[in-house]
C-alpha cells in the first residue's frame, strides 16, 4: 500500500489579506514546514509529501519536496491543487491537508485510512464532533480522477465539499478541538500561545488555551514501563529511626511502599488529564544512605499511552509519606530530586534521562 501526501498552499490567502499562506510565519516558521512536519509524524507511513503552490515557487522548493503548480489560470480552488497531486502521484491513495493546520493529529492519516477501508468507499473526510465537515482534510483513492476531471472541466460547481459528497465518502470523527485551522491573524495569535517556548505545541491544550485529555483511541496497544527515583534528606537521628525501625508510628519504609502502589493506582484521580491505566507491575525500592533515603518506582502497563506519571506519583507519595511519619521528629527534612529515569515502549521508544 502506497500514500502520498499533497499540502495545499495554492489559495489566494485572502482572510490573510492576500499573502501566501503557506509563508506566513508561526514561531518565525513558515505554514508549510509545520504543515510538512505534521505528515512525517503520522503513524501510518506516507511514501511522499507533495506541496501544492501557486506563488514562491522558489522558496517551496527550498523544503525539498515536489512542488506542484496548477494547470489551471483561474484560481478554481482546492480541487486544481488535488487534481494535480492526483496527476503527478503514482501511489494508490492521495492523503490531504491544508497548509494552515500546523497541528494536524499524528492518528490523521490512519483513520482515515480504517475508514475508507471499513466502508470500501472512495474517499474519507474528517469530521468534528460537533459535525462539522472538514473537505480539505481528506483522503481519496487514486481512481477519483476521473471523476474529479469532470467536475473542473464542466465549468459549473468547483466547490471541493460538493464534489466529495458525490463520491459518498466515510465520515471519520476527530475531537473538535483535532484541527486548529488559521485563517486570519486573531487565530495567528492563539496559535502562539498554544506553544511551548522550543516552539513544539503542547497537547494538553487546545488553541483556544483548553485543557483538555489527548484521544489516544488510535494508538497501539503496547507493553510501556517507566522508572523513576527521588530523594528524602533527613539528619542523622531520623535517618537511624528509619533504618532501625524505631519510629513510633511503626515501619516507615513498608508503609511508604504500600502508599506508593496506592498513590500509583490513583494517578488519574490526583491529575486530572491522565488516563486511568490497569497497572500490571509496580515495583518500589528504598536505599537509606547517611543522609538520605532514596526511592525508585518501576511501572509496567499494557496500554495506548505511557506510565511517566504513575512511576513519578509513586515516588512523590511515598517519599511523602515518610515525612508525614518522621516530622514529629525532624521538620526540616527536604525532599529533592524527583525525576523520571527511563521510559520504554510506544511510538518515542526507549529514552533514558541524561547522566546527572
């Protein structure tokens, strides 16, 4: 199975008060770059990305794709743009985007895909939750072609949504808040705030500054395990206590361990955007040093989405509460250095922290 992928970039831009879309700046990068990134992070693989202009020509071809210009002198829309990209393309699907959806879902083009299949139609369009439809993000067979030649050689409606309902496509519902489409300079502003400071957007939040739970309903199931570790420093009395076992309150370690597994398994009740996860290994070690007790959680799941924060939660509660039973005895006790170690599993793979 072969897919292409065409951003379109041809349009007149005129919400943008007729500047070249695809070259309007967000955090000092062009449209179409982020538009481009966004395909190369989908998790179905695309074969090749095609960029679709009118204008600048030079300047898309900096980005080193192909890039396409319109057969036809007349602006007819998106339409010219895909019948392009569907004449130079030999691959047997056409995946589409706009070049003003920078944060385009890297699920896109795979749901798509489940659906046109599921419903062996010729065509998948997106649709919001809210039911709008989204024509320019869409996915076609390759045999549309003929169809859509008709469509812009008979002179009559061009429009890309009418012509898509005449191929009866499969409607595939994202979140409402799946496409942040930038048509004019107040949505250039939003968009600025959804990033981060190293310009990557963050997904816990929409473009109107949201929270909001990422879909992960898409994602593959895999085994994901995450270490994590942290400090608790005490002076040398409560570090004694801790070994000896002589605190009033009983165990401090044993209990710790119990209210870290506990802690763990309540991750989505005490931060709000965190999926709930069946938890199948979770592992807490406790090393008391001269001046210290250091903790080390292990989380395992099979799951869509990882265990980062069960793994830190784990830490943080237990390390929590062997303050809560030494303080009668020690209130200056500190607790520092609560990081993740390593994360296995899922689409990043395996990364361990850097060498403190």
């Amino acid at each position: 199975m072969k897919i292409d992928a065409v951003i379109l970039a041809g349009g007149r831009g005129l919400r943008m008060g007729g500047e070249d879309k695809g070259m309007i700046r967000l955090a000092d990068r062009p449209l179409v770059l982020w538009a481009i990134e966004a395909l190369q992070r989908q998790t179905l693989p695309l074969d090749h990305i095609l960029l679709s202009a009118n204008r600048n020509l030079a300047e898309y071809a900096r980005f080193g794709h192909p890039v396409l210009h319109d057969i036809y002198d007349d602006y007819p829309g998106p339409l010219a743009g895909i019948h392009t990209a569907l004449l130079a393309s030999p691959a047997e699907y056409l995946l589409v985007m706009p070049c003003d959806v920078p944060f385009l879902p890297p699920d896109f083009a795979e749901r798509l895909h489940r659906g046109l299949t599921e419903a062996n139609t010729p065509a998948a369009v997106a649709q919001s939750e809210n039911g709008r439809v989204h024509p320019t993000l869409c996915l076609l067979r390759r045999g549309v072609l003929l169809s859509l030649m008709e469509r812009l050689g008979c002179g009559g409606n061009r429009g890309l949504g009418d012509w898509l309902v005449t191929l009866a496509p499969a409607y595939v519902e994202f979140p409402d808040t799946a496409f942040a489409n930038l048509n004019t300079a107040e949505d250039l502003d939003n968009a600025e705030r959804y990033l981060d400071t190293s310009g990557q957007y963050l997904t816990h939040f929409d473009t109107a500054g949201n929270a909001r739970m990422v879909d992960v309903g898409a994602k593959e199931e895999t085994v994901r395990i995450a270490r994590a570790e942290g400090r608790l420093y005490a002076d040398a009395r409560t570090i004694s206590l801790i070994r000896s076992g002589g605190n009033k309150k009983g165990d401090v370690l044993g209990v710790a361990r119990v209210a870290a597994i506990m802690g763990a398994k309540q991750t989505a009740d005490l931060i709000p955007l965190c999926h709930p996860l069946p938890l199948t290994r979770l592992e807490v070690t406790f090393n008391v040093t001269d001046d210290s007790v250091r903790c080390e959680a292990i989380v395992e799941t099979l799951a869509r989405t990882g265990v980062e924060m069960e793994a830190l939660t784990a830490v943080g509660i237990a390390l929590l509460t062997v303050y809560d039973m030494c303080k009668a005895v020690d209130k200056a006790m500190r607790i520092d250095g609560i990081r993740l170690l390593e994360k296995q599993g899922g689409r990043s793979g395996h990364w361990q922290a850097p060498q403190s």
